[in-house]
C-alpha cells in the first residue's frame, strides 16, 4: 500500500508542477459546460418556458449574467488563492474556517450527493422508458457510476480526454434538437412563429422564473478546483467560465424556443420527460436515438465533473486540516485524490439505494440542497469584497471587472433566487426545513472539528501569505 500511495506530506513539490499544464482553454471549457448542462437541467428549462412561453428568454438572459457574475469573483479568488481546495481555501483567508467548511460542505459536498443521485436516476427512469428491459433496475446507474469512478482514478488526463469529448456530443446533439426544431427542418411546425410572438408575455410570471433559470447555470466554477492542472490558468480560467456559460446561454435559448414550436407549453409543464416529447415531436422516432445521446451524454458529463472537481475541493481542505487527513492522499502515478474519489462516488451511490426509484424525493432534496449552492455563490462575493478591503495590494493576475458592481449584483441575485426557490407554495416549508438541516447538521459538525481537532477561532481569518506559502 505504501508503494502505490502517498499522503500528502509526502508529494514531492514537483508534482504539481508535473501535473501543471494538461487542461488547456477547450478541456476547461468542456468542464464548465459539462457539469452545468444535466438531463435534470433540461427536463427544468422546458418546464420553464411552458410556464412563460418565449417570455422565457428574458429571465434565461437576466440569469446568464448573474452567472457572469459569479464567474467573475470566482476567477478573482481562484488566481489570488491557487488552491484545490477552491472556495475553503478563499473563504479561509476572507472569513475564517467556519464559513470555508460550511460553503463546501454545504454547497458542494452534500449538493453534489443528491444532484448526481437525481441525474443517475433520471436516466435510469428515461432508459426504462426507451427500452423497458432495463425498468426498475439500477444497472445502468451504477454502471455510469463505477465507470466514472474508475477513470477518474486514472489521472487528470483521461479525465480531459474524456470530458472533451461527452461535454462536445452534448452540446451537438442540444444544438442539433434547437435549430431543427426552430426551422422545422424534419418535420412541419405544430405552431406558428406569430401565434408564439402573439404569446410573449412578461406578466405572466416570467420575472419569478429567474429563480428557475439560474439553475441552468450553477456549477461553472467547478474549473476552479483544477487550477493546478489548467495550463495559463490566469488566462484560461477566467475565459472557460465566462465563453462557456454564453455557449450554454445560446443552446438554452435555441433549446428552449424550439420546443414551443412543437409542443402546447401544458406539456412541458406536466410531462414527466418533456425532453423526451420534444425530440419524438421534431425528429420522429429517430427523436429518440438522439435524446437519449443527450441525456447519457449530459449525465455522463455531470458525474465526470463532479468526480474530478469534487475530490480535489476535499483533497484541499484536508491539506489544509479542515477534513480528515485520509481525503489528501493520492496515487504516486497520477496524483489523483483516491479517497476523496472513493468518497464523493460512495455518497453519491448511497440516495440510490436508500430511496431506489423514488427520483420525486431526490428532487425534492436536490431543491432544498441547491439553496445552499446559492448561499455558497453569495459568500463567494463576499469574499471577494472581504479580501480587496483587506488585502488592496496584493498581486491579483485577474481582477473581477467594474468591482464591485457584478458582487453587489451577484449577492442581490441569489438572494431573489434563494427567495423564489420553491417551485409551488406547498413544498416551501419542507424544501426550506430540509435546507435547515442539511446547514444545521454541516454547522455543528464544522464548529466540532474546528474547535476540537483545529482548535482554532471559528471566524478568524488565515493571513494570505501563510496560504501562499502551503
């Protein structure tokens, strides 16, 4: 065992260098938009823009710059802090160690348990539709699963190869169902282009939708926890995030307006794979050939992201005493986190086999879960406002554009979204208490290993340079 791992005390400073360089601007770019764009997230813009109809178009658009916002402080504090440990690390020199393990934790960690549970189940659920051989079974799920695992244990490097790959498919076969549906090129339009402009109402709860929106775009800044892998990271960093939200704004928007061409929007509101009605509704059967490259591609897309950004977020902060120690150790060969690997695969696994098929209490938790994503973006902001008082001259290779407007905007933002995040009044209350426990439950654990393991102040910042130094 001591010949085939390491802990981390133990890496040789040459091997962040070695590792240094292999995700170029396009792997970084697969990465942003691989994580963002799930099946979970398609089924949510259809049902968006058949609740607003085109109307939809302007909240996606007020939700990609939010987004831009948030990609802005994260590159800032991405490339003041090259750390794996991502938002711990910047939240550690800004706030202190409470509020850097509770945003991971919080906002990553158990975020990502059920977010990948929920995708895994989706296309399980899609796939015993397709072919009802595989109905009620987890084979296809697990197998996604243990797949990714494996690979993602083999090095950075498959993972770009990889993820250049399934993150280009998607985005292909997206853009492919959008513009078809858009110039009725398969088949004749259900409706017309004027009976859907007779339709654009921004009173019909459209501004409400931003909440909804949003969703479409979180998760861009999982590129931050490779910063030791990216080549030019001062450069690509900043431009993968920013070009690959727009890629995914413009996919959303041909995505989302062709369906209404197709579809009554009392379909995509109710169906319970819109998705699916939408590509045998443009393309015929061979519709569904191409929906279920999406799906597998998007869910597949989502695990490799998570597997790889994940791990290394947990690889950082046990590097830096805010988690077990054992979650730094990596593989001599490949550097890759191995526990922190085993770890994010093993909760990710556990929801499927608690609640098997029920995904309706998987989304459910996923919703009340994302709450504290959001809270995660806000105190990125904060971040970023904490440090520049702080810290007015330090070198910072990138700096967030027209400070601190895009914070200021970025904070008002989530909080909205935080605010409208319940999808009917009757699931507030549960979607709000499960958000409660899940920051109640990270909060005493935090507090606990700070104060006893640590023994360190709860909101008592680490100097910049001691990080620098690590």
């Amino acid at each position: 065992m001591q010949d085939a791992m390491s802990k981390p005390a133990a890496a040789p400073a040459a091997s962040g260098k070695k590792a240094r360089g292999v995700l170029g601007l396009k792997s970084l770019m697969a990465v942003a938009v691989g994580l963002v764009v799930s099946q979970g997230v398609m089924v949510l813009m259809l049902q968006g823009v058949g609740i607003a109809g085109p109307a939809f178009i302007v909240p996606l658009a007020i939700a990609w710059v939010l987004a831009l916002c948030y990609a802005a402080s994260f590159s800032e504090l991405a490339l003041l802090v090259p750390r794996a440990g991502s938002l711990s690390a910047y939240t550690e020199v800004a706030l202190g160690h409470f509020p850097a393990i509770l945003s991971v934790f919080s906002g990553y960690v158990v975020v990502a348990m059920f977010a990948l549970s929920a995708e895994l189940l989706l296309v399980n659920f899609l796939l015993g539709v397709l072919y009802p051989a595989v109905e009620g079974t987890h084979y296809v799920a697990f197998g996604i699963l243990g797949v990714f695992t494996a690979l993602n244990l083999l090095g950075i490097d498959v993972f770009a190869k990889l993820q250049n790959l399934l993150a280009f498919a998607m985005v292909v076969a997206l853009t492919l169902l959008g513009v078809s549906a858009l110039t009725g090129g398969f088949a004749p339009h259900a409706f017309q282009a004027t009976e859907l402009a007779a339709g654009f109402n921004l009173g019909e709860g459209a501004f409400t939708l931003i909440a909804l929106a949003i969703w479409g775009y979180v998760g861009a800044e999982f590129v931050c926890p490779l910063v030791d892998d990216a080549r030019r990271p001062e450069r690509y960093i900043p431009r993968s995030m920013y070009l690959g939200l727009t890629v995914i704004f413009a996919v959303f928007a041909l995505y989302c307006l062709g369906a209404l061409f197709y579809l009554p929007r009392d379909v995509l509101m109710t169906a319970e794979l819109p998705h699916l009605e939408y590509a045998s509704a443009t393309f015929g059967g061979s519709g569904t050939f191409l929906l279920a490259v999406a799906a597998i591609t998007a869910t597949c897309s989502t695990v490799n992201t998570s597997l790889a950004a994940v791990p290394r977020m947990l690889q950082g902060m046990a590097e830096q005493g805010q988690a077990f120690p054992v979650l730094g150790w990596k593989t001599r060969s490949t550097r890759a986190p191995w526990v922190a690997v085993l770890f994010t695969a093993g909760v990710t696994g556990l929801p499927l086999l608690i609640w098997g098929n029920d995904a309706g209490t998987v989304g459910l938790l996923l919703i009340s879960a994302a709450i504290a994503w959001l809270i995660a973006y806000i105190i990125a902001h904060v971040n970023v406002i904490a440090l520049r008082l702080r810290y007015p001259d330090a070198a910072r290779p990138y700096r967030s554009p027209h400070y601190p407007l895009p914070q200021l905007i970025g904070i008002a933002g989530m909080v909205y979204a935080i605010v409208y995040a319940s999808p009917a009044p009757e699931l507030t209350a549960e979607i709000f208490t499960n958000a409660g426990v899940v920051l109640g439950l990270v909060s005493v654990v935090a507090v606990a290993w700070i104060k006893l393991v640590m023994k360190k102040p709860l909101f008592k910042p680490e100097p910049l340079n001691e990080i620098a130094k690590r």
